[in-house]
C-alpha cells in the first residue's frame, strides 16, 4: 500500500464518520470510537509505511489518541447507559494522561531534529506560550480555582486541562519556530494542536455555566484533531521530524516573527485593560485586580524573555561587526601579497582572525587539487562529501572551495574543517573573504605574464614563431614589415614595399579600406568581416584581420595589422552550423530543427485557423536488423527510409529524424494522406548493402501515428498525441497508422501507473515465487522446477507475468526482478533438499532476461546468490532466450562458459520460435533445449509438426543435449514425445505453478501427476 492510497481512503473515512457522527446521534458512542481508534491507528501505519528514523515519538502519539478514545468511550457508555459520568472519573484518567504523552513525543521531535539547543528559537517560542498561558489563566484556569461549587480533586483535574493545552500547544510552538526548513507535516501537527485548543477552551467554557451537551460543533474541533494527526503520520514528510537538520544559524528575526512576539507580550497589558473596563466595580470592592499578581508576573516575564532575545540579536551584531573589522585587515594584508606563498600566509592569519576563540579549527590549503572538478563558489559540507583521499581530522562539517591559479591548468583547493553552526556564521565572510582572493591570484598571475611579456628576447621569440601574420602599414597603404609567418600562411616571403589591396581580393577591397580607415579614425574596436586573400599560388583563403593604429609609435610609426587564417574554420563552423540542425546520418532535419519548425507553423496555424499535422514514424522491428544483419545494415536501412519519407513529404512540410529509427513529418495539409502514404511506400522490402560488398533484402515496414492540432493546446501536446497515436499503431497491429483518439491518453497514463507501482512492488515485497514441475515422461518422476515470478498486486490481486513483464523489461526493473527471483528460488530449493536429502528433485530452472544477462557483474551475481542460499551449482538451470546469442555472441559465450565451469547448466528456452541456428548450438556451452508450446501443441493433429518435434528431439541427442517439452497438456501428446524418447516435459497435464509447499507432496506422488488429469 503507498502513502498516497492511505492517505486517500482515511479522509474519505474520516469524512463518512464525521458525517454519520452528526446524522445519527444515537450511534455517538461507535462512531466516535471509530474516529478515534482509526486516528491512532494511521499512525502507526504511517510509522510502519514511511519508515522514520526514529519511531518513539509516533508511538507515544499514538498512544496519546488511543487515551483520548478510550476515555471519550468511557464517557459515551456511560452516558448511552443512562448514568451520569463521575467528574473526576476514569475518563478524565484517561484525559490527562493525553497531555504528557504528546508532550513526551514533541520533546523527541525537538531533541532529534537536533534543534534543542537553539537559544533563539527557544526564546522566540516561550514569549508567545507565556501570553497564550496568561490568557489560560484568566479566562480558563482562574475561573475553575475561583469556583464554590467544585471540590479541591475536581478543580485540579479542571485546571489539569488547560495547562496541558498550554504544555503541548508551547511544544508546537517550539518546534514551528526552530531554523531550517519546516515540513508540511510540522506544519499539520500545528493545525491538529489548534484543533484541540479551540475544542478544549469551548468544552472548559460549556463547563463553567453547567452547558455542554454531547454531538455539538465543539466536538469538530476535536475532530480536526484526531483526522490532522492520522494524516500527518501518512506524509512523506513525517520522516523529518526525526531527522537531524544541518547547523543553522538563527540570530536574525523576520518581520513576521517580530510582530508575533509583540502582539504576544503586548497580551498582558491587554487583559489588565479589559479586566478594569469590564469589572470596575467588582474590582473596586475587592480593592484591585484580582489577577494582578498573575497578570504582572506574566508581563515581567515576557519583558524579561524579549529582552533576552534582543540581548542575542546584538550579541550577533556585535559578532558580525567584529568580522567585519577582521574581514577589512585581512583584505588589507591579502592585497599586499606578492607571490602565492605570500596570499597563503595572509589566508591563514585570515583564518585564524576570522574564527572565533576557543573553537577548533583545522585549515588546509594545496596548489594541486588533483582531478577534482573547479565549482566556483564556497560551499559547506559534510565528512562524506570530502574529495577521495583527502582526511577528516575529526570533523563533521567543512568549508570547501577551489579556484584556478597562476599557471596553465592549475588548480588550488581550501578546506576549513570545525563546527558546523561556526561554519555556517562565518561562511557569509569567508565568502566575501574568496572574492578578494581570487582577484589577488589574478593580479599575480597578471603580473608574472606582463614580467615573461617585458622580456624582449620573449617577444622577438613570439614574433618569430607566431602563426598569424603581423603586418604594419604606412600611411600610403604599403606594407612596411610582414612577419616571418607570411611565407607559409601567404605564399609571399618578402612583401616589403606591397600594396596591400594587391593581396586582398577586388571584391572586398572596400572591406578592407573601412579597416584602415576605422582604425586611423581612432577606433579601438572593429566588428571587421572577414577578407579574402589571394595567395601566391592562385588559391584564396578567408582571413580574419584585427588592427591598432601605433602611427604616433617612434617604433613602429603605422598601422599594425595581425592576419589570420580562418578558413578552415569557418568551413567547420558551417559544417557544425549543419549539423546543429540536421541528421548526421539521414541528412534530415534533427529534432531541434523538427521543434523550431513546429513551434512557428503552430503559432501561424493558431492565427489562420489552419490545420497542421505533426506524423510519428517508427520502423517495425529494426532491433531484429540490428541485431542479425550488423548496425552498419541497420544504418543504410535508416539512410533509405529517411530518403523515401523526405521524397513522399517534399517542399510540403518537413520530415526529420529524431533519434534512432524514429522519424517525425509536419505537413500542412492531409496528414491521413500522408500516412497513407508512408506506411503504403515503407511497406516495399528495401535492398542496402553490409559494406564489405554483400547485399540483403531488408524490410523498412513502419508503423505511423498520425494527429493534428485541432485537439491539441501546445506544440508538446501534439507532439505527444502523435506519440499516443503511434503506440497504438505499434501494439494493435504494425505497419499501419493510426490517428490520435483521446482514449489513449487513460491507456498511457494506466501503463506510467503499472510502471511506478511495479518499482514499489520490488521494494515492499509483493512480489511471489511459483513452481511448474519437470517431469521424466518415461518413468513419471519429478526431476526439477521451473521458478515462475508472479505479482502480489495490493489491489488487483494476483498477476500474471503478462500484465507486467514486457513493461519491466521496458523501464528496467527486469534486473533486480530477476535478481530477487534468482535469490529466492535458489533459497527454496535449498530449503527443499535440507528438509528431504532423497528428494528426487534434481534442480531449480530460473529464466534470465537478456536485458539481466548483460548486466554487468552477471555471473559475479549468479555466484554469490548460490553461496548466500548454501546450495550447490549444479542444482541451477539458467533459461535463456535464443536473442541474447545473437548480439555480442563472444562477450555471452565467454560469460557462459564460466557459469559452466562453475557448475551451472544453461538451457534456451521457447527454442523454435526465435531466429534458430544450429551454428550456435554447436559452439554455444548449451545444456538444454526446452521446446516451445506452439510446436506441442498440434503434435497429434499435425504429421509435419510431428515430424519437426522429433527432428528438434533427435538433432538434440545427437548433440548431447537435454530436451524439455513445453505445454503437455493430455496423455497423447506425453506418450508421442515418450515415443520420440523425448526424456523430459512439463505442462498442465503434470501440474499447473504451484506454491512452494506444494512441491515436496508432488515429488513423493510423481505416479499420480502422470495419470491424473491436469490440476486447474
């Protein structure tokens, strides 16, 4: 059962209850019971359900619900007996052990959340409960001491009520104003303590004046309480109520926060006006307020506790100021560093100025973080996010950063280890403290380059070897120098004295004279396009040109120009430019552009009223072309369907490849035409080559799913109905097409529910393991078992392996299916021979998914599953399927031989019915063939099924192996195979799957299995 289901079904018993509560008030003694009791017992499901760390504190709030039912139980029985309940009595027991409870299990919330020794919060808390208290005192509790008609035992149990409202709505309060972030379920404990408050303070009230009457509104409130507690132990969130929070630092006040503490010490002084506005004439003959002490005592705390508070605040003031100074004379001896060494030492006086006394502290500083991935910034974290290799030194928390140093490639790391509320108030200037070093480092790096850049021997070297051409220009557009580079880039050694237009082609002769003359207007800075040079060869090449005017250098006097080869460059920026938007392969558009396209015909077809059409097409069965013919047939196949689509859709609409073999088409016209079309011109066999001169006949047969805009509100959602459209197309029958019908939106949504409760099935354990006994068709013993999974489904019983194993072999779940079944069959067989050693069963067969199979660590898993469950290898049989030999054949061949050397025997299952070859059962380490039911089936009826059966029977004996006929279902079709001493067979003539402690009965009745008729 998930959380959401529970959830879903208590509110809406909650709801039936609360009703028939009202409408019947003769059934108040059941149905409040069961209001009660139900409340108490969400919370121990949800305490089973979501898994707390910490459970204690659920338990003691469950008990506290039971109490409240108990005694409200008590109370109706005797009411509904016609007696009148004894004030104090059991009920009232009952009652008050409530409040303890509840308080016991708030105080664990605290103390887990790690939260019990935040000073702020606590104060924050306590000033709004002693004003709550306050007003407890007056209305409620002073009333009850003030009363002549009570005894002393009947007071005290009445003022025992409100105070234990005070003491849990004060714990609530405590844990709502802790830092970190508040759970919803935090937040619905504060809604159900409301809840009880609001009842108490009437049903205390209906008390007084001798007014309370059973079934009235007061009793919602109540309600409240109970429903909100049940469904708070439901919540996900419920787990962090017993889960340590990270350090926080909570010194500052929000503007919420501060009203609610003054509105709440302002509590006093309001209840002392509307005592004397009210009562001045009672008050004046007793000679003052009567609750004066109470009253002032209450005023004097709150002042007391708010003062404590903003005693904090500037204490944490105080604190920040003092870092601020230390952050400024840091920064200032940080600045003065020459070197990294210098700026290390200047960190770690930093650090030591910056952390307060007596905390320890351990600070780490490398030039060399090894492969550890730069992320800007300074981040806290704890022991287990510390980079490979490097120690905690005893601490929990750390502050981390890293940051680029002087150098190619250089990488530098810090690490603060100490107390993680320290951290979490120092970590806003060290933050600040990062910045001014990193600009430190780039100033050092700066200065060494500018130092290596000063060098005149590091310049003539650059010029020498520089790739570009450096050229400088006189005012008469004569090139005066020309660098070294010229030759090889130009094809021109010496261009002294050249024009420079005699090197840039006519065509962009303007271009070029824009260049000189931007730049000798004063220019920095040129958006220049790109020219184009002739080479001393003829050839033209497209060169980037940037320029600084140095005419007033006595130096160089001109304008020197650096040329750049960019001609490669932009051809591969074309090229990808392309291939950003097309199919490498198909030369299609890709899915980016397909997106683009449909967003804009979408929005003008929204403006016109026009129809546009969006076409999904997928190739059937292209995995089996793959996986027999080679991927490089596979990809001539897509080659030559993407040129038929693009030669069906033309300059009409687009057609694009999106992945795989799956295309998309949009057209603007009759999209039902069109996939008409498709499926009519796909459906032609196709001849491609296997590109070592080899040619196949191959099908590119697809299924198409059609939809057009009219229903759809976005371009996703067409996209989408076009996918619906085409997973019918696919699953009624392929190489159609089908338009999108709403309908398949619920089938969808039904196979993503089936794919999410399956993931839950692995993990609560509703998953079943059923045995089908192999049988010896001549002697009629039981030889062994076929393990066969099946699904405990919480609502629809139990399923097949057909409701759910194509969709775990879709998202993956087959592997730790297979996994679990693998261990649990391993398990039961064990247990089996541990209970009978003369058993005569001889083995467990187990089915392995290709998917599991090659997983990674396979045969790793098969070893350890046998040794965990003490058996022995040779009590397993792997069932395979005929398709995982014909993908990857050396890498499965070498996997099982070495679960043969290990003692395991392989078997291939549904043998006949896949892409057979007897190469493969030749060289394969196979033990088993198991002969599929469709050929068992027409055995008697049909002379060439039975001819092909024996011929599958007699190649397998001849090649040493086993064979295992599938579906017996009558004696004749068991005395045939008998007769083509076909050894083993399974089926329901024998038995149908069958529970684990079924078997061993069977096994010693093997006689009665062969002759009776089949069971189920």
């Amino acid at each position: 059962m998930t959380t959401r289901a529970a959830r879903v079904g208590f509110c809406a018993w909650i709801v039936a209850l609360t009703a028939l509560y009202y409408a019947f008030p003769g059934g108040h003694l059941y149905t409040w019971a069961l209001i009660g009791y139900s409340s108490a017992a969400m919370v121990l499901l949800g305490a089973w359900l979501n898994r707390p760390q910490h459970r204690l504190p659920w338990y003691l709030i469950a008990a506290a619900l039971a109490f409240f039912t108990t005694g409200d139980t008590w109370y109706n029985l005797i009411v509904a007996v016609g007696r009148t309940p004894r004030f104090p009595g059991l009920a009232d027991l009952f009652y008050l052990l409530v409040y303890p409870l509840l308080t016991a299990g708030f105080l664990l919330f605290v103390r887990y959340r790690g939260t019990g020794s935040n000073r702020a919060a606590l104060l924050d808390s306590l000033v709004p409960t002693v004003g709550l208290g306050l007003l407890s005192w007056v209305y409620w509790i002073a009333p009850f001491t003030r009363s002549h008609d009570l005894s002393l035992m009947e007071k005290l149990v009445s003022i025992g009520y409100p105070l234990g409202d005070v003491l849990a709505l004060a714990m609530t309060l405590r844990m709502l104003t802790g830092p970190g972030r508040r759970p919803r379920a935090l937040t619905a404990i504060g809604v159900a303590i409301v809840g009880l408050l609001v009842s108490d303070i009437f049903y205390g009230q209906s008390q007084l004046n001798s007014a309370w009457t059973l079934g009235g509104p007061v009793d919602f409130g109540w309600i409240v309480f109970y429903a909100v507690m049940g469904l708070t132990a439901l919540m996900p969130s419920m787990r962090e109520l017993s889960q340590e929070q990270p350090p926080q630092a909570s010194s500052d006040m929000g503007t919420r926060r501060i009203v609610w503490m003054a509105a709440a010490a302002l509590i006093a002084p309001v209840v002392l006006c509307i005592e004397w506005l009210h009562g001045r004439e009672i008050e004046a003959a007793r000679q003052g307020v009567v609750d004066a002490p109470v009253i002032a005592a209450a005023a004097a705390l709150m002042f007391l506790l708010v003062l404590a508070r903003v005693n904090g605040l500037a204490g944490a003031q105080r604190q920040a100021r003092a870092r601020e100074r230390a952050l400024r004379q840091a920064g200032a001896m940080l600045f003065s560093a020459a070197t990294e060494q210098d700026a290390a030492r200047a960190v770690r006086d930093a650090v030591a100025t910056l952390m307060p006394e007596g905390k320890p502290y351990r600070l780490s500083l490398t030039g060399d973080a090894g492969d550890v991935e730069h992320v800007p910034g300074l981040r806290l974290i704890t022991a287990d996010s510390l980079p490979a290799g490097v120690p905690s030194h005893g601490f929990d928390h750390f502050l981390y950063a890293t940051m680029p140093l002087p150098g190619t490639g250089r990488l530098g790391a810090g690490l603060l280890g100490g107390d993680g509320t320290v951290l979490r108030e120092v970590l806003p200037s060290f933050e600040a403290y990062l910045t001014q070093i990193e600009v430190v480092m780039q100033r050092i790096g700066l200065t060494g380059e500018v130092n290596r850049r000063e060098s005149e021997a590091y310049f003539r070297t650059l010029i020498q070897n520089a790739t570009d051409v450096i050229l400088i220009v006189g005012e008469d557009d004569l090139i005066r120098y020309a660098s070294p580079s010229a030759a090889a880039v130009l094809g021109h050694p010496d261009l002294e004295g050249t024009p420079l237009s005699a090197l840039i082609a006519v065509s962009h002769h303007e271009a070029m004279r824009e260049i000189l003359g931007g730049l000798r207007d004063g220019q920095s800075e040129l958006d220049a396009p790109d020219l184009a040079v002739l080479r001393a060869d003829g050839s033209l090449i497209q060169v980037e040109c940037t320029g600084r005017d140095l005419r007033d250098d006595p130096t160089v006097r001109g304008v020197v120009l650096t040329v750049r080869d960019v001609t490669e460059r932009r051809r591969l920026e074309k090229e990808l430019s392309h291939l950003a938007f097309h199919d490498g392969l198909t030369g299609l558009a890709n899915r980016v552009l397909f997106r683009n396209r449909l967003d804009e015909a979408f929005a003008a077809a929204a403006e016109s009223g026009l129809t546009v059409g969006v076409l999904f097409v997928d190739l059937d069965d292209f995995k089996e072309v793959n996986d027999t013919l080679g991927h490089a047939v596979g990809d001539e196949l897509l080659v030559a369907v993407g040129r038929r689509i693009d030669e069906i859709v033309g300059t009409s609409g687009t057609a694009a490849r999106m992945g795989g073999d799956e295309f998309a088409v949009l057209v603007a016209d009759d999209a039902e035409a069109v996939a008409a079309r498709l499926v009519e011109a796909l459906a032609v066999p196709v001849e491609v080559g296997d590109g070592l001169g080899g040619t196949h006949i191959v099908s590119g047969a697809a299924s198409v799913g059609v939809a057009v805009n009219d229903a759809a509100e976005s371009p996703t959602e067409l996209l989408r109905h076009a996918d619906l459209a085409l997973y019918q197309a696919k699953g009624s029958d392929k190489g159609t097409w089908q338009r999108y019908q709403p309908e398949l939106h619920t089938e969808m949504v039904q196979r993503l529910e089936t794919r999410a409760a399956l993931h839950e099935a692995i993990d609560d354990n509703q998953l079943r393991v059923m045995y089908q006994p192999i049988v010896d068709l001549r002697t009629g013993e039981m030889v062994a078992v076929e393990s066969l999974v099946r699904w405990q489904h919480p609502a629809r019983g139990l399923l097949g392996p057909y409701h759910f194993i194509e969709i775990a072999e879709e998202s993956g779940a087959i592997v730790p299916i297979g996994g679990w079944v693998l261990r649990e069959a391993l398990a039961q067989f064990a247990a089996w021979k541990t209970a009978d050693p003369r058993t005569t069963l001889r083995y467990v067969s187990v089915n392995v998914s290709a998917r599991q199979f090659r997983t990674p660590g396979f045969v790793d898993q098969v070893r350890q599953a046998i040794a965990q469950a003490g058996a022995r290898p040779e009590w397993l049989l792997l069932e395979i399927t005929e398709s995982l030999l014909l993908r990857d054949a050396d890498q499965v061949a070498a996997d099982l031989r070495t679960l043969r050397a290990l003692g395991v025997r392989i078997a291939i299952d549904d043998f006949g019915t896949g892409y057979s070859s007897l190469s493969y059962l030749r060289q394969m380490p196979v033990d088993v063939l198991k002969v599929d039911k469709s050929f068992i089936d027409d055995i008697l009826g049909s002379e060439q099924q039975r001819a092909l059966v024996d011929a599958i029977v007699t190649l397998a004996r001849n090649l040493d192996l086993a064979v295992v006929a599938e579906g017996i279902e009558d004696a004749g079709q068991r005395a045939a195979l008998a007769g083509m001493d076909c050894p083993y067979g399974q089926g329901y003539l024998f038995s149908k799957p069958v529970w684990p402690d079924e078997i061993p009965a069977l096994a010693h009745d093997a006689a009665r299995l062969v002759s009776s008729p089949a069971r189920g």
